[in-house]
C-alpha cells in the first residue's frame, strides 16, 4: 500500500492507501473519489483522468511517454503540473502523492 | 417514419456485430450514430493504433476491425443515420417511438444502446466568455470555410485538425495558431509545415501560449492569451477557432429513466437488458458485476441481446438456436449461394 492524497475540487482531501501495482486513476476510482471519469479505462484514448501534480512530486515520477503529452493537449485546462492519473503506477516511490483533480474533466 | 424491429444507438464494433447478431436470427435493425462515420471509439480515438486482443485476429488496427464488421454484415444492407443523436424515447403501446437531433423517426420494437462512453462532442474552451461567442464567431468545427476569407482568425490547439486548419486557412486569412507547448501531436510534415509558414510571416504561432480572456460585443474582436510564465498577449481576431478533440457525454440518455451508475447503465448478465423492457445495453456503456471494458466483451453482450430483443419483435414466434455452419435459415440470410 501507499499513500496517496486527492484533493478535490471541492475543497476535500482524501488520504486514501492504494494497493501498489493499481494506478493512480484505479486509486481514485475504486474509491469513490469524484471528479476522474476515466472515460476510455485506462488506455491513454482521453484526457479525462487528468490530475495537477503537488509540484515537489513532478520530478520523482516516471516520465511522460508522448501520447501522454498529446492527450493532455485535450484535457481540461492543463498545466505544466497535469498528468493523466491512468499512466502513474502507484509503487513505494509515490507513498506520499498528492495530487489535486480539476473542476472538471470535460 | 422508419420501422424496423431494433434501433442501435451507436455505430462502434459493440453495435455493428450486434446487427450481425440481429441479422443472422432474421430481425431488421437501422443504426444511429452521432459521428460522421461508423466505427465509433476505434475510428475517433485510434483507428491507426494496433489492437491485439480481437479473438483469433492476432493484430489490427481500429479501422481494419471496422472494415471487416462493416463487410460482415454488408449481407443485412443496414441503414445508417450518421450525424444524428438520439433525443427522444417514447412508448407507444409495444413499441417505442424514436426522435433524432435531426428529426429522423423510427418505429420500433426494441433499442440497443451501444453508445460507448456517451456521444462524441467537441472539447470547448473553459474561459466562460467563450459560450457567448459560440455558433457566431468562435466555432468547433467548420462548417462554411468561405466566412473566414481575409480575416483575422485565432486557432488553438496542437492535433492535425488545428494544424490542417491553419494550414489551409493561411492561404485567405490572416492566422494565428496558438497551442499551449512547442510540440504537437499533428503529423510531423504539418508540422513542418505550419513551421515553414510561421518562418515566411504567412501565419503566426504562439507555443506555450492558452487562452485567457476574449473580448468584443456581439462578434469577437480580440483575444488574450497567456503565456506559461504568465506574460499576456492581446491579439486582434475576428474568430476563434478550438480544436481540442472530442469527449464523450452521455446526454440525452439520461432522461430515458434507466438505471445509472457512474456514466454507465446497469443491465443483467442474462440479455443485457436494463432495467427498462425492451431497452438493451451493450458494449462500454453498461455495467454488471465483472465487467470488461473490451471489445469481445461487447461482442458477446450485442450476441445475447440480439436475442433479448427477438421476443419484442417477433413475440408469437419461438427463436430457436441454430450455428451459422448449419442453419439454412441463417445462410439464407448471409445471402450465401450453395
């Protein structure tokens, strides 16, 4: 497990443990989280699990691939800070992550 | 009026087979689909990208398996109503009376909802002014290009339908394309060339640059943008043009009374019907316990639906269960010569 904390647009935060190997989407989902509708499931095809990265964690995680840099070009005002949650594997690196969803996805 | 015995929403591989399903046990069927063109997800989200888990087709692409649903059930001559979203359900004694965005009827005596995710509609900008302009000087899509002839017109976005756009547009208007990081997710030649064009002063481009603010009465006049450090732009334009690609809504669905969870419609596993009678869910947009969001998986829910939907259009008749490689009947309709 690690801990992984969403903060939600309405202003709650949500420390939820997350088993490893889940992703940072999964995490959210399977728990109720709202606000990540990970339209397409997971497969990198929408831009609507996308998150703001704390920025201290920006570095600590793995890097984009490209067609997660082209997915955000769709996702609901991105930032230098937004990730797709789908593609953030939680492991013991990211016990700690904090991440804020957007007002919307879409 | 068009009568028919199922309508299928959606025009995705989950609700092509199921006219095949539907066709093969001798039940009519027309299929509406709110895209330009069959396919659905595969087509839109990524008909160049390889699928690997299609039994017994060990690679191909999303629109190679559209291709060869569509030739599979090209036996059934299906009628498509594309660029059409379903508005309005209604009772009418046994039967369900249909309405489309664009007023196109059907008689029916069953639905399957085989929608995806919702129905594909353009991402929009979030600056809220924006809604203002919408259908007068900022647009989605181009419907009538002659309007932006030797005007100022900003694009935004970084896919191939900005960069076509733009590149197009440079040849009779003054365009600036603006796109929020230097690279882009277009093919690599427009890119190139919109690169080519910003070299020669035949079109402006702002990376790292999103909008901020819009400005005008009833038309745009100009629009702010903001760059990545914070610094803003005012640039004078007449229209504005988002091409963010598109998302999916459920929409009208719903307001048809099914049971709703998380952007999905509950059904059972038995024929996937939900929990209205003669209304069937199939593919990604439904959900029971267990479910796959795969491409099989909707083939085999369209398979059991298919047969849900027979008692509705055939009630005095007994469906019995016959294989393709034996069934007269089935062949029949295959329309194969022996």
């Amino acid at each position: 497990m690690a801990k992984i904390t969403y903060h939600t647009h309405d202003n709650k935060t949500h420390k939820i443990d997350v088993q490893k190997g889940l992703t940072v989407m999964e995490g959210a989902i399977q728990n109720d989280i709202p606000g990540i509708d990970a339209d397409c499931g997971g497969g990198m095809a929408c831009a609507t699990c996308h998150v703001y990265v704390k920025e201290e964690w920006l570095d600590k995680l793995p890097a984009k691939e490209d067609g997660e840099e082209d997915m955000l070009d769709m996702a609901f005002e991105p930032k230098n800070n937004s990730r797709l949650s789908c593609q953030l594997i939680v492991s013991d690196e990211l016990d700690g992550l904090e991440v804020n969803i957007p007002s919307k996805q879409g | 009026m068009n009568k028919t015995d199922v309508l299928i929403i959606g025009a995705g591989p989950t609700g092509l087979f199921c006219a095949h399903q539907l066709g093969i046990i001798g039940l009519s069927c027309e299929i509406v689909d709110n895209l330009d063109k069959a396919g659905g997800q595969c087509i839109e989200l990524y008909p160049d990208k390889p699928i690997y888990d299609i039994p017994a087709v060990p690679e191909c692409t999303g629109e190679e398996l559209t291709n060869n649903l569509l030739k599979q059930i090209k036996p059934f001559n299906i009628k498509f109503h594309l660029n059409e979203r379903v508005e309005e359900l209604k009772k009418n004694q046994n039967r369900w009376h249909v309405k489309t965005s664009g007023g196109v009827e059907f008689d029916v005596a069953a639905i399957v909802i085989a929608g995806g995710v919702g129905s594909f509609e353009p991402r929009k900008f979030s600056v809220k002014e924006c809604e203002k302009f919408e259908g007068g000087s900022l647009f989605y899509s181009i419907k009538d290009k002659s309007i932006f002839k030797d005007k100022t017109i900003s694009i935004f976005g970084g896919g191939d339908s900005a960069l076509d756009w733009a590149i197009e547009l440079s040849n009779v208007s003054t365009v600036n394309l603006i796109h929020r990081r230097d690279g882009f997710s277009g093919v690599e030649s427009s890119v190139q060339k919109v690169k080519e064009l910003n070299d020669q002063g035949k079109l402006n481009l702002f990376t790292k640059y999103q909008m901020d603010s819009l400005s005008g009465d009833k038309q745009i006049e100009s629009v702010k943008i903001k760059h990545d450090e914070g610094e803003i732009k005012e640039i004078k334009s007449d229209y504005v043009l988002g091409f963010f690609g598109l998302i999916m809504q459920l929409g009208p669905i719903l307001d048809w009374g099914l049971n709703i969870n998380k952007k999905t419609v509950e059904v059972n596993t038995k024929n996937f019907e939900t929990n209205v009678s003669g209304i069937f869910a199939i593919g990604d947009i439904c959900s029971y316990p267990g479910k796959l969001k795969l491409i099989l998986s909707g083939f085999h829910e369209g398979a059991l639906a298919a047969r849900g939907c027979f008692k509705y259009a055939k009630p005095d008749e007994k469906l019995r269960f016959e294989f393709t490689t034996t069934s007269k009947a089935a062949q029949e309709r295959l329309g194969i010569k022996k």
